[in-house]
C-alpha cells in the first residue's frame, strides 16, 4: 500500500486520512498548530506541523513529504476573509517543495469558484472565466500544478460543502430579500468528496480535471427551503426577478474516467 500525504487535516482531510488507514495506506498530515498536532497524535495520526507563506515554509515540510508517493491538497485559500494574502504564492512555495520530494502523483483539491456566475451550464470542457480575485487566483494554482512536468496531478473542483455540521441553510434561514432563487444549486456530500478521491487513486487517474458536484440541481429556492423545514428553521425569502445570473456546474470526468456513482444527495 502507498504512503499518502494529506496537506490539510481539517473537516475534510480527518475523516479521509481515517478512510485511507482503514483501507490499510500508511497516513502522513500536515496541520498548522502545535496544539492541533499534539491533539491528533493523540488520536495516532502521523502529524507535522507546516506553515506556508509567500516567501516560506516554515516547520517539518521535509518529514512530511519524505517517502510519500501520493500528496493530496485540502489547503482552503482563505480568500473570502480578505486577509490580502497570496493564495497562488504559497502554493508556489508548496510546489516548489514538492518537486524536490519524492512526491511523483498529486490530487489538488480546487473550487467551482474558477466558473464565474455568467458563465450558465459548464462542464470539465469549458474554460474556467473567472472574474473575481479568488477565482483568478484558484485557476492560477491549477495551471502550477497542472502543468509542473515533476508530478502529475489530478484537479478536482468541489462545489458547495455539504456534511457532518455544514450545511450552507444554516446561514441563510430567516434572511429575506435574497437574490437569484431560481438559479440551480452546485452541492456535493462529503462522502462523495472522499469517494471521488479514492476513486482517482484507486482507478490511478491521475493528470485529468474533475468538476465534483451532484448531478441534481433543484433551484436555490426550492432546496433551501426544504431544507431549512427539514432542520425546523425559518426558510430563507427570495426576491423574484426577471433576470437571473447564474452557473450549473456538471461532470463528463466522473463518469468517464472515474466511473463513479454519487452516494448521498446533499
């Protein structure tokens, strides 16, 4: 079994490192925090602490990477909080790491965000225009990796997080006056988030784009609603309008190359 390195120990990267030990790979992480890496070796992961900047990596990047054949990236760019930081700089950081590794398969793990809202119904054949600085910077990082002759990667665009104690109702029950309820919903399950990525190291598919959404998507209106009555909250009110702007992200990868059934409506 491959040694697997999962860059990001969070709401995602825990419960797949507990998958992929289950299954019987040997587990590396990577966390921030000293007290987060105290607390997980409690648990018996194998932790290092790696901080990634512009300019640096600062902590155990070396031990991290060492021996790993496969290195997974569930880094959150932290754009929405405007922090002013460079998500694509330190990414470059990490790629320049990883080249220098023995890391030769990465699965990169991006946003729908590289769509912009006009862009209407996309698949993995349309280029991403994106409008914003997130999305600008997200497809930056992509190309980094997509085209380092070092690694082969494997992108896959995740649409809204679904799972555990997210769910995206929670901040919009009781809100009124919101726009564009007509416009479809872009969801997947955090189960399905771990399926697709064993399903790409399982089917070795490495080197391909993989856009990661449910295939059905009711109207933001009709989901959240439903929603927010299933959770006994307030349902959110939207505005109607004559215009709508908006995305439907789907997949031809999932099925073609990965052969992958979704296992949880979001």
């Amino acid at each position: 079994m491959s040694t697997i390195a999962i860059a990001g120990m969070g709401w995602l990267g825990l419960p797949l490192a507990a998958r992929l030990q289950e299954l019987g790979h040997q587990v590396k992480g990577s966390v921030t925090s000293q007290s987060k890496q105290e607390e997980l070796k409690s648990y018996g992961f194998d932790i290092y602490r790696v901080e990634i900047a512009e300019d640096e990596i600062r902590g155990e990047i070396q031990g991290f990477l060492a021996q790993s054949e496969i290195l997974i990236i569930l880094i959150p760019p932290g754009l929405r909080r405007n922090t002013g930081h460079n998500h694509a700089l330190r990414m470059a950081q990490l790629l320049d790491a990883v080249e220098k590794s023995n890391v030769k398969k990465v699965i990169l793990i991006s946003s729908t965000g590289v769509y912009d809202d006009a862009q209407g119904k996309v698949t993995e054949a349309d280029l991403p225009q994106p409008q914003d600085d997130k999305g600008k910077q997200l497809v930056e990082v992509e190309q980094l990796f997509f085209t380092s002759p070092a690694v082969k990667t494997s992108i896959i665009r995740f649409g809204g997080l679904v799972g555990g104690t997210r769910n995206p109702v929670k901040y919009l029950a009781g809100r009124s006056g919101l726009s564009n309820g007509a416009a479809p919903v872009n969801l997947i399950h955090r189960e399905d988030c771990i399926g697709i990525i064993l399903a790409v190291i399982y089917k070795n598919a490495f080197g391909h784009i993989i856009n990661a959404v449910h295939p059905e998507h009711p109207t933001k209106e009709d989901y959240y609603t439903q929603q927010a009555k299933a959770l006994n909250l307030e349902p959110p009110q939207y505005d109607s309008e004559d215009e709508e702007t908006f995305k439907q992200v789907d997949s031809v990868t999932i099925q073609s190359v990965l052969g992958y059934r979704f296992q949880v409506q979001p």
